[in-house]
C-alpha cells in the first residue's frame, strides 16, 4: 500500500525523478514522458466522466484505474523479477486487453457503420473521449519509442493501442449511438 504522508520531497529539484525500482532519471526521459502521458490521459478521463453516468461512467472509472497499473508498469524498467523488491513490479495484462475489445464489439454492435470520418466533437462527453482518444495515441506513440531502446511490456502497447479505439467508439455511443456524430465534409470550405 502507498502511504504519502509528505507531497513534497525536493528529490526533483535538480530535474531528475525516481523510478519505480529507485534509479534517477532525468525528468524528460522517454520512460518518464511515457508514464507521464498515461497520467495525463487519465486526468482527461476524470474531466469526461464530469459528463457520463451509468455503464459509461462505471467503463471510465475501470479504465482510470487501468491507467494506473499502465504508469505503475511503465515506471518499472526492469522486466525481470528483482529478487530484492519488496512486491513483484504490477505489468498491464491481456485480460485487460481483451476486456476492452469485449466492451469495443458489445457498443459497436449499436453503431451503423461509418460512411465517412467524424470531426471530434458533438455532445461534451463524445467531445472529451476525442481528446481521451488522441492522447492515449500519443502515449502509445511515446510508449513504441521508449521500446525501441529500452524494453517495456508490449501489453502495455496493445492495451493503449486498443484503448484509443474504445474512446473512439465510446464517443460514437455518446453522440446518440452515432446519430449525432460530426461528419467530415471533404473540401466543404475551399
């Protein structure tokens, strides 16, 4: 269990933080924009569920808390069990992969397909799990780059990779189950 009892330490003073395991990083190292980003994104999801009730409400609270597993998986650069933790380092699994895509068929079975693509936008709610959906492609983004010289859990990967589809469909079911989608107009203002 986490126990704060001190917010600030001073520790980051001098533009380095520590990682999961103890090592100091420079605050803009690739792991820590990675970890970052999944932390901004879920505060995106808190302002979204300022807006949603019911299963929505109840599906976005899962995936903060997600999220914090993703931040806790991501600030722990050894992929390896260390002998001398305290705890074993909390990795994204695909159980949580899978429930995602459960959730993405079980919503997108209301939708008509789409004929074109959708500007964000449309009730506040949809308008949020826009940006929820385009932050959580930039943390994937960051996320693809940080494996490329370190190794990170690909999990952590898919899950980002399929969560920014379940916003988009999300956003979708809260526009009226895509009746009130903002379509895009090819060349409409030339």
């Amino acid at each position: 269990m986490v126990v704060l009892n001190k917010i600030y330490t001073r520790t980051g003073d001098a533009g380095e933080t520590a990682l999961g395991n103890g090592a100091r990083v420079a605050k803009h190292d690739a792991r820590v924009n990675a970890y970052g980003t999944s932390d901004e994104l879920n505060c995106f999801v808190g302002v979204a569920r300022l807006h949603a009730q019911g299963d929505m409400d109840a599906a976005l609270s899962r995936i903060q808390n997600d999220l914090f597993d993703l931040g806790a998986d991501l600030c722990r650069p050894d992929m390896q069990q260390d002998a001398t933790a305290d705890y074993p380092p909390l990795r994204v699994i695909a159980a949580q992969v899978d429930r995602l895509e459960g959730e993405i068929d079980a919503m997108n079975k209301n939708l008509e397909a789409l004929r074109s693509f959708i500007l964000p936008g449309g009730s506040p709610l949809a308008a949020h799990l826009h940006v929820c959906r385009t932050v959580a492609r930039r943390a994937e983004r960051l996320c693809v780059e940080l494996a490329q010289s370190e190794p990170i859990n690909p999990v952590a990967v898919k899950y980002l990779n399929r969560l920014s589809d379940w916003f988009f469909v999300a956003a979708r079911m809260a526009n009226d189950g895509g009746k009130d989608d903002v379509l895009w107009v090819p060349g409409a203002n030339r």
